[in-house]
C-alpha cells in the first residue's frame, strides 16, 4: 500500500539507475520500452507465441541458438550475428512463430527485466499497443506500481515517460479510486501524456529516440508502437521466461 | 558545441545518479537545489555576503565552525548542532552577513556541486530568483550548457525540474539562435514549465517536496523561491569558493 489511507502507491521510475530507489520487493512492475522491446514482446504473444525468454548477454543468445532455439536480437538497432531476426515489432507477427518460444535479446528492456525480477514482484511487460489490457491486469493485482521506464542507455527517453503518464492516468481515473501518488516522476509523466495524447506521432516527433531510429532507417515502427489497444495480450515473468498472463486465465 | 551546426548543446540533468551521463569537461554547468539550497545561495550574494564554502561533511562544517566562520547547515531541513541557522533562504537576508564568509552545508546542493567541479567546467548557482542573470550570465561563456537538478536524496523533483525547463526556454528564445536541444529531459522540462509558468505556486502544490517542507513546517519560503529576478546576483565556483560573479567584472 504504503499510504496512510489505504490506497496503492503508483510510482515511475525514469531509468535503471534510478531504479534502486524504487525497489519493492511486493509490487506489480510494468516493465516498458516503447522503442522496442516492450512493444516487439507484446506483438509476440498477440501472434501466438507461446514464451519468450529474456537475455541480456551475446554469449547466451549464441548458447540458445545453439541448443535451436529461435533467436531475436540486437545491440543499438543492429541484429546480433547469432540471431534469426532483430527487435523490430514487425518481425515478431510473422505467421510462423505461432506456438514458438522466442530467445530475445535487447539493448534495454531485458536487462530492465533482469533488474526487477525479485521478490514478490508481479512483472509485466507493457507498451501502447496493450495499454489497456496491462492496466486492467494491474489492477487486479491489489498492489503498489511502479513503471519502469527502461530508457536509452540507462537515459530519461520521451517515449516510455509518455506510456508511463498514460499509464498513470489510467490507474488514477479507472482504478476505482483505490491508487494516489505522491511521486514526482509520475505527476510529470502524467502532465506530459496531457500534452502529448491529443497527436502522440507529433509531439513524439521532438524525441532524441525518434531521431536515432530515423537516423538507423528504423522509424517505419513509431506509428504502430504508439497506436493503444492493438491487442489484449499481457506478457508476464514466471521464472526466467515471459508468458501471455490471459491464458493463465488469471487477468481481468 | 556538441553539435554538426555549430550551436551549443542544452542538456538537462534530472537528478545525481544521472550525473555520469552528462559529465562534461567544458561546459557551463547550472546547478539548482530550488528547496532550498540554490535559492538560499542567491539570497546570500544579494545580501552581500563575500563568499560561500560549499561543504558536504557534517565533520567539515564543526571544523570551519572551530576556525570561527559562520557556519549555515542541514541534514533533512534540520539545522546541524555546530550551525549558527539553517538553510532557510530567509536566514541569508540578515543584516549582519554583509561581508562575511559562510560555509554552508546543505543535503543536496552541495553535493551535487562538488560532483561537476572539475576540468574546465564553469560551475554557476541557479535559481528562480536570479534566472534572468543566470540566462545572461551562461550566454555570455559560449559553451554547452547542461542545467543539473540536484533533486531529492537522488530524486527527481518537480520544482528543479521546472526551473531547468524555465532556463531551457529562455536560452532557446533569447540565445540568438546560438543553442539547441536534442536532450529529451531538456524537452519535458521545457513542456512542464509551459504547463507551470502561469501559476507555479498552484502548479507546485502537486509535488512531493512541497509537502514534505509543509510537514517540516518550512513551506514559508515557497512563493520566494518561485519569485523570479529577485536579484541579479550570479554565484559561480571558484577554487573551493563560490562567490558573485557580477562583482568580478566579467558577467554580462
């Protein structure tokens, strides 16, 4: 709870450096990189895959690929040389992977996952194409948030501060009054989305982010990674592997 | 510069942890602490105090106290045994400081002003109630800014995150097209600060600094630290000083 009246805490954490300084041990992390990774895993389980499994290491893709598995990867928006395809959310709907388990490599998101993945923390990786989903999930929870923000390169990045405020604003107008917060980081993501929600691919268009995937001819996936609701899949950590919380058949 | 089209790069620095990312060598580094060391600073050097020795130990401000200079200090907004007054912006406005040296200890401010001081960064004290001298101040240097948030206890926070989008427009507007940012924490500051500068005393009311400074009874210096151009006074680190830089001739 951690609140003298009752209601969950929801907290953003802007970076993994900062993320010691919002540590829980009992809380429903949403883990997001917008530009990519959150968004290519989300994409992933909406096409069938049956499990992803998040590394951080080169020499750990090359061990999966090895023991045969499917490899997706890259290091700054380059594919890894071990892997079958690079983070591209694109890649990630291709038909054939129905039913498969992915071995995903990234620049941010996995080692954010690494780093929150402890405790009685319930970690959920979320994007804007299932927003909604992820919300109503956390909110079944009954516990504090924090939104990690995987950043770029252990950086502040516009675009995950984005779905964190809508995120934010989501759990305070739809969370049946039981979530506050007192966090500074939220209020700001928060007021930002404000700003933003009217034409996220305008204001996102003043991002450093966008700049460089434009530079890496990367940009053809900002529209869709910024589009809510293209799915309702909730991709959730048991163990070291990522499955679709929806067919637990424990979401809301 | 830092840049392909010979402006001088703006960044913004939300918080101490995020130092290393922005560490420069060559830059004109704003350190700002809005509650409450920053503006206690100005209110000194407007006061006419000569110089301020920034400390961080509670040991080195009993080791000044013992050499008989006035010694300011507190360790979350509690004034130190050893210290004659808090860090009360108030307490630096008394008569009787004209001319003297204060060592100053304060929980985030001074910290964050030893981590920046070296190579040939020009280190300045920015604060709402020097902002416009602060603005000439850095134009008049030709380098890169980077404006650094000294936060809470490592936090982001709302209100230093405020000025820091404050200074970023007035460096863009008034900079003679000499800057530019591609910084996103340069960006979102400058959007808060355009969603505050109408009313930054409701606007702050969000932030959770404000209310712990009400708990600790201390939020009587809030509307000064929001008051903009109180003073024209611009303190700047020289050796293990801060003193005016407007009295040394070389400000603009």
């Amino acid at each position: 709870m951690y609140s003298e009246s009752g209601k969950y805490l929801v907290e953003v954490c802007f970076s993994p450096l900062s993320w010691p300084l919002y540590d829980r041990e009992d809380a429903v992390v949403v883990v997001t990189d917008i530009f990519r990774a959150s968004t290519a895993m989300v994409a992933a389980f909406h096409n069938g895959v049956k499990s992803i499994i998040p590394v951080s290491e080169i020499s750990e893709s090359e061990e999966y690929k090895r023991k045969g598995y499917i490899v997706a990867g890259e290091r700054d928006g380059k594919k890894l040389d071990c892997a079958d395809f690079g983070n591209s959310p694109f890649n990630f709907l291709e038909p054939n992977l129905k039913g498969q388990t992915i071995c995903m490599n990234t620049t941010n998101g996995t080692q954010a996952l690494k780093a929150v993945a402890h405790g009685n923390n319930e970690v959920v990786i979320g994007a804007f194409i299932n927003i909604s989903a992820v919300a109503r999930y956390v909110m079944a929870q009954k516990k504090p948030v924090v939104i990690f923000c995987a950043g770029w390169k252990n950086r502040f990045s516009m675009e995950d501060t984005l779905f964190a405020g809508a995120l934010v604003e989501k759990l305070l107008a739809e969370g049946r009054g039981e979530y506050f917060t007192n966090c500074d980081p939220a209020i700001a993501s928060a007021d930002l989305w404000l700003l933003a929600k009217g034409n996220p691919m305008e204001y996102i268009e003043k991002a450093a982010h966008r700049h460089r995937l434009r530079r890496m001819g990367l940009d053809d996936i900002i529209e869709f990674s910024l589009t809510e609701d293209f799915t309702s899949v909730v991709p959730v950590l048991r163990g070291t592997k990522l499955v679709d919380a929806t067919l637990e058949g424990i979401a809301g």
